[in-house]
C-alpha cells in the first residue's frame, strides 16, 4: 500500500531503503494525479519486491525542487537511494509495471 511522506521520513523511506522505491510526486488539485492515484494503489498493493510513497507537492516544495519535479504526476523510482528512472505524466498500470520491472529486473 502507498503510504504519503514528507521530508522528515524521505531519508529513511526512500533513501536509506534496500528495496527499490517508487514515488508519485502529485497535487490534490491535478486531475491527471487523480486518475494516476488508483493505478499506483494497486501496483503497491500486487507488487511487493518494492516500497510505494507519494509526495504532495504543494506541502514539501523542497522535495519537488531537489528532484526537478517540473509537472505532475512525476513518478521517481529510486534504487539504492539514487534516482533510476523518472516519468512525467499519467501512466497506464501495465505502462507503470513495466517501467518498474525494467529497474527492479535491469
């Protein structure tokens, strides 16, 4: 399941994780984040060798700016605490299961 962090626990979530993670920077008011939000609820709920989190960018601007995150919705996966992979835009589920494979399996 996808859990939402801040800043606080991106370090211990995101960067010091010895699984692969996937993060949606998103916004409450964009309505491509709304139609990505169930596709990344399910993905973390069958996809288990990885840890899911959002990041709304409104509450961590930091956050957002570190990584770049220019629109939304901005899927990050990191592997080993460094950016592997990143994906602007509304992703269907097979295209967002396949992105994560080609990092998880690559």
């Amino acid at each position: 399941m996808a859990k939402e962090i801040t800043m606080y626990d991106f370090e211990t979530e995101v960067l010091n994780n010895s699984k692969p993670v996937i993060v949606d920077f998103y916004a409450d008011w964009c309505g491509p984040c709304k139609m990505m939000a169930p596709v990344f609820k399910e993905l973390s709920s069958e996809i288990t060798d990885c840890d899911f989190y959002k990041i709304n960018i409104d509450n961590e601007q930091d956050l957002a700016s570190k990584y770049q995150v220019m629109s939304i919705p901005t899927v990050i996966i990191f592997k080993d605490g460094e950016p592997v992979l990143t994906s602007v835009g509304f992703l269907s589920k097979d295209d967002l299961a396949e992105k994560i494979e080609s990092v998880v399996n690559g």
